[in-house]
C-alpha cells in the first residue's frame, strides 16, 4: 500500500523501495541500503541522489564512510507543495509561449476549417475539455442549465474549479435554471460568480441537457449520456442568441409571477 502510494505522487517503484527502506532502517551507507531494498550499488546511488535533490534524504560522512537517512516524512508535503508551484510555472510558461506563437498557428488555418463545424466530447474528461472552451468566450455565455445535473454529471468541477476560472476571466453568465434546491442555492451566488440567473419551474419546465452559447458557437451537453458537442457556426450561433433572448424575457415574466 505505501510502495503504491508513492508511485502515485510520481515515484518509481525502484525509488519508493529504497525511500521506505530508509525510513525502516534509518541512517546507513549505501552498501546495506542497497542489500535491504535488492538493487544494485550503482542504481542506489542514482535514486539516492535524485531523493535528495527531491529534499527527502541528508547524508553525513562518520569514518569515511557515506550515511543516508531520510528526513521526517512529513516532509513529502513540502515536497508536493513544491512540485506543485513548480508544475503551475511550468504549465504558466508554456501558456506564454502558446500566445507567442498563436497569430502564426492560426495563419496556418486552412480556410476550408473556418466553414462550420461540429466537434463531438464524450465522456467526463472530453466533457471537461468541452467546457473549457466556453472560458474562451469573449462575450456573455448564454445558458440553459440544471445544476443538479451538472454537478452530478462532474463532480468538484462546478463551481470549485470551472466557476472560480469564469471570474478570474471576467465572463459574465446568463443562465435559465429550473428550481431545483441546488439551482437555487446557486443562484443565491450569482453576484460573486458573475452570473445573472432566472429560476423557471421544474415541475413543468424541467430539463437535463445543458446549451450554452457565446461568441459563434453553440455547446450542448447531455450529462445523463456523458457527452457533449460544440457546433461553430455564426448563422446558428445568431439564431440561438434570438431565441435565448426571446425565452429570457418570458422566462423572466414566469419567475415574477411565482414569486
């Protein structure tokens, strides 16, 4: 369990033997380090090192001989909290340099590819994908959405991630929900999540599927069947965005009339 443990957070299994050996045996030259965890020397010294550039093994020399221990094992929180910061600025660069490069990635576009097109997402992780596009949007995200639905269809992602991102982004949503408990409690956070939202009643106007328009595109996602499509298309994009606005004002005149 906790040599699958350490694999997890990105050991190799070669590196979490000789780490949970020298948590076992504490302070020892390589030659008994190696023996316990049944690697060769030469190996040994290549994951020690490679440990203590990690911050989890210090060395001390007694009679010229080499010992290791490794450090309180707390210390792979630190450790984590450091590769974490270390992944963020990773992935923060690449970003900078896919912005450089974006102008001459785009000239390369086929202009066949700006006809319109429809891109299909399928299960959670293509679903994630799918709206992370909407954080894209240059203009208010039009929505039809149950957030019951939603935050069974993804977990943790609504409104702990995907919320949080909208804001720091400063998209403005507008979204027509039936009203359902955790679409209300939702709504009671509009101002914070830049949302402005119309509670519609579930018991005759109740729906799953989630659309979402904003710029020339059109999302429309089914979390009972795990998937979603994201059609790009002005002439469709414009006809939603007219349609939207037609059952905004009624959805708007239901919600005065049941409150």
């Amino acid at each position: 369990m906790l040599l699958d443990t350490l694999k997890k957070i990105g050991f190799s299994e070669k590196e979490a033997s000789v780490y949970l050996q020298l948590i076992r045996l504490g302070s020892q030259p390589v030659s008994t380090i190696a023996s316990k965890a049944e690697i060769n020397r030469t190996t040994t010294y290549d994951i020690i090192e490679s440990l203590t550039k990690r911050g989890l093994i210090s060395s001390t020399r007694k009679g010229g001989t080499t010992y290791f221990k490794a450090l309180d094992p707390k210390e792979l929180i630190n450790y984590l909290e450091r590769e974490k910061i270390e992944h963020t600025k990773r992935l923060e660069k690449h970003q900078r340099e896919i912005k450089d490069v974006l102008p001459a990635l785009i000239s390369l576009e086929n202009p066949e590819s700006t006809k319109p097109k429809v891109t299909f997402y399928e299960g959670k992780k293509g679903m994630r994908q799918a709206y992370e596009d909407t954080l894209t949007s240059s203009e208010s995200i039009l929505a039809y959405a149950n957030v019951e639905d939603m935050h069974k269809g993804l977990p943790d992602f609504f409104p702990e991630y995907y919320q949080r991102r909208g804001v720091e982004k400063k998209i403005h949503i507008k979204a027509i929900m039936p009203d359902n408990p955790t679409s209300i409690h939702r709504a009671k956070q509009d101002k914070k999540e830049n949302r402005e939202s119309v509670l519609i009643p579930q018991d005759k106007y109740d729906f799953s599927p989630e659309i979402n328009i904003y710029d020339d595109k059109v999302l429309i996602a089914s979390w009972r069947e795990k998937m979603a499509i994201i059609i790009k298309s002005k002439e469709i994009a414009d006809l939603h965005k007219k349609m939207y606005e037609l059952c905004w004002k009624q959805a708007k005149q239901i919600e005065d009339e049941t409150t």
